[in-house]
C-alpha cells in the first residue's frame, strides 16, 4: 500500500506542478509591474516597500486555470487607514484594475489570460500586536514558511495538500468554504512532516488530558466536551499547556475544530476559518485515499445532476433546482450572503420535507445555485400557542380547523398535499421582505 501511495503522489505531482510557460509569463509580467509601482512609489515619496507573498513567494503554487500573485505594499504606520487611498494613487494610468471592498481596500489587476496581480496595502509592523488587519501579518507569515520549510519533500507536501483540498472542497479560508486556508495547510504539513502523515493525523484527534479538566470552573462541561475534541497544536511551544490555550485565546478563535497557533503570533488561530463541515468532509476524503488511493482524490468532482435526477425518479423522490442572485460585492461577502440563505432556505424545506440530498454551488460572483432531492412528510405537526393566549389562539383556530389540546397547548395534524415546486413558489411568493432583507435580488426556480 505504501509504495502504491508514493507511486500516485509522485504522479499527482507531475500533474500539479505549474508549467514552466505559466510561470515565465506570470514572472516576466509581474516584474514589469513592480518595476512601474517602484518607480511611482519613489516619484511620490512614500515610505513604503513591495514584497511578493502568497503561494509564489513561498514556493508552494500549484497548477491552475488561473493564477493570482499576491503583491504587498508595506506602508509606514504614520500613513494610518490612509494606505488603500494611496494605492488607489499609485495606480492611476493602468488599465485592467478592479478595486475590492472589505475592511481595507484593495486592488486587481489583470494580466490577462485570466491572471491576476493582487495590490493589497499593508502596515508596516514589528510587533504583530500592532497590525489591525490580518493582512499586515502576511509578511511575518511568508518569512515564516521560508525559512523553515527547506525540505522538497515537504514543498511537494503542501501542494500535495493544497491539491487534495481544492479537489474535495476543502480549500480557502472564506466563510462560505468555511476550509483550510493555504497559510494553515503549509504549517500543518510542515508540523507533521509529509502530506500523508498529516492525513493520518486528522483521522486521530488529539485529547486533552483529563486533568486539564479542573481547570475549568463549574458549569463549563458543555464546553469542556467540546474542547476535548479539538485538535490542538502549538508549533513554537509559545504556551505551557493546552489549558493555557484555551484561557488566554479569544472564545472567537477556539469555535474551529483544530486550533492551530500561529507561530508568528501566540494569540491567533491558524485554522479558525475551519468548520466542523468542512473538516468531516476532509475527514471522509482522506479515509477514502487511504483505504483507496487514486489520482481521482486530487481531481476535482462536478455535481451530476443528470445522476441525481435519475436516482432521484427511480426512487419516487422530488427533484428542484434554484438559482439565486445577490446584489453584494462577488467574493467573500456575495459567496457568505448566498450561503447563509442556503442555510436559512434548507430549515425552511425541512419543516415540511424530509431533505435526501442537496447541494450548493457557488459560482465565485454573484450568483449560486442549489438543488434539493426531497421526500414529501406524510403528516405535519403544527405547535401552536397556548389556549389563554386567545388573540393568537384564535387565529390558529381559524387556519387549523382539525385543532388538539394538549396541556393546555394547541396543536394539528395536517396533511400537506403541495410538491417541492409548488412550496418553494408560494414560499418566495409569501416571503419578498425575507429575500430583501437577505439581499437577495433574484430568485428562480430552474427545474
């Protein structure tokens, strides 16, 4: 089995390695870029530095359609929350430049043949205390990686691992992936030592002593079981103990499943974009390889609907598939506004439908589609209020006539004869503030 792995790795690799074409046309593009930007920052006496971060800084860049390199202006501090202002500046008379809202702004620009420069202004800090964006740790994080991962075993690791979780849906740190982002994958291939050995690491959690567990003043146990659960790791040893983890981080960054402590600074986790979601559907793909390598786990596997609508007919199921647009900016936040109607939506069928299957696909704009394979309830039991509530007793009486009492509750038992298609129509129909309120700015029912 051994040599079987090792076997496909080595070819995964082959594959996964970017073309020497590609990274002669995004270097020979970028260094025209840094060249222009350096001479601008020098006309306009800044005090600011470039440096190139992200997957080509450290060596870890894998194949892809398209590419985005990662290009940081590191800005002295007096320059405050001016900073996205003046690379706004610094960019005026090129073409092709996109700006990107969030907490700081930032900027892309298009190489063409679908490759992408990423300018994301940064504050220049020395002590990680300092930074007010994650993205002013990005130069401690790249430095990090350079000077520990030396090893090609372990470069091919990370992108082994990289690979793997963009196949299975695993990969990026934004809430709508809720996966690894690729800092957090490089730290843990490199803690483990290998791409497979950090398979097998996530397969065998590991628990917190027992006697951490007095630590924890009463009435904590709820929270004590679920801490027991959490993958804990501390690269650089910068706590005593795992209790002393738990104490000293942010509640904020301890509700992700692993808490991988950043080595550049003690009170951040790693892995806090990581959900209990994401990481059982890792779980279940690496169980998978293990038991049954194949280059298939490191190819990326589209929904086939024709399947699903096959089987979905063949056992008398209901089959429906929605489309729905936002009117917030395509990335992070469209992707995390359309996920939570997604989520909001599937409470909704699951009052009346017994949900089978179901998928969700988002396109990387501003729009995502979801599909539903559904079972009709036989009977749908509706909770009332209480009888002395007579206002709104009343009018549950008057929508329920075949109405129970049951301590002094109403209750009813009705059958519920509208399909899929048909709920989801009068739903959207009844529902117009709700998809306001969401941003949602259309809504169709495709099949």
């Amino acid at each position: 089995m051994k040599q079987k792995i090792s076997k496909i790795l080595s070819e995964v690799l082959k594959k996964i390695n970017p073309p020497e074409e590609d990274i002669e046309f995004i270097e020979e593009h970028s260094k025209k870029f840094l060249e222009h930007i350096g001479k601008k920052i020098k006309e306009a006496g800044l005090k600011a530095e470039i440096f190139v971060g992200g997957s080509f800084a450290k060596k870890t860049v894998i194949k892809k359609d398209e590419y985005d390199v990662d290009i940081f202006l590191r800005f002295d501090k007096s320059y405050g929350n001016k900073i996205s202002e003046l690379t706004k500046k610094l960019l005026d008379g090129f073409k092709n430049v996109t700006v990107v809202h969030g907490s700081r702004d930032y900027f892309r620009i298009n190489l063409g043949k679908g490759n992408t420069l990423e300018l994301i202004p940064v504050i220049k800090v020395k002590n990680p205390k300092e930074s007010n964006n994650i993205t002013d740790l990005s130069y401690s994080h790249v430095n990090y990686i350079k000077k520990r991962v030396k090893s090609q075993k372990i470069l091919d690791g990370i992108k082994l691992a990289k690979a793997f979780c963009y196949a299975n849906h695993c990969y990026g740190a934004e809430s709508y992936v809720g996966g690894f982002s690729g800092y957090a994958l490089e730290l843990l291939v490199y803690y483990y030592g290998g791409f497979e050995k950090f398979l097998k690491a996530m397969l065998k959690p590991l628990k917190i002593k027992k006697s951490v567990k007095n630590m924890w003043s009463e009435g904590y146990e709820k929270d004590w079981k679920k801490m027991e659960k959490k993958i804990v790791i501390d690269i650089e040893k910068d706590y005593k103990n795992k209790n002393q983890i738990f104490m000293d981080l942010n509640s904020a960054k301890l509700q992700s499943p692993i808490i991988l402590i950043d080595p550049t600074y003690k009170q951040r986790n790693a892995a806090a974009a990581l959900s209990q979601e994401t990481l059982d559907k890792f779980k279940k793909a690496a169980r998978e390889f293990l038991e049954n390598p194949s280059i298939e786990s490191f190819e990326i596997k589209k929904t086939d609907l024709k399947k699903i609508k096959k089987e979905t007919k063949k056992k008398k199921l209901e089959f429906i598939l929605i489309e729905v647009k936002t009117n917030k900016q395509e990335g992070d936040v469209a992707g995390s506004k359309l996920l939570k109607f997604n989520r909001y939506l599937t409470g909704e069928i699951e009052k009346l439908f017994d949900i089978k299957n179901k998928g969700f696909n988002y396109n990387g704009k501003k729009s995502a589609r979801f599909f539903f394979v559904v079972k009709k309830k036989k009977e749908i039991l509706f909770e009332g209020p209480f009888v002395k509530d007579s206002e709104n007793a009343g009018r549950f009486k008057k929508k329920h006539k075949n109405y129970t009492i049951k301590k002094g509750k109403l209750f009813s038992k009705e059958i519920f004869k509208e399909n899929i298609s048909e709920f989801v129509k009068n739903w959207k129909a009844k529902e117009k503030n709700k998809l306001k309120e969401m941003y949602i700015q259309s809504f169709k029912i495709l099949e």
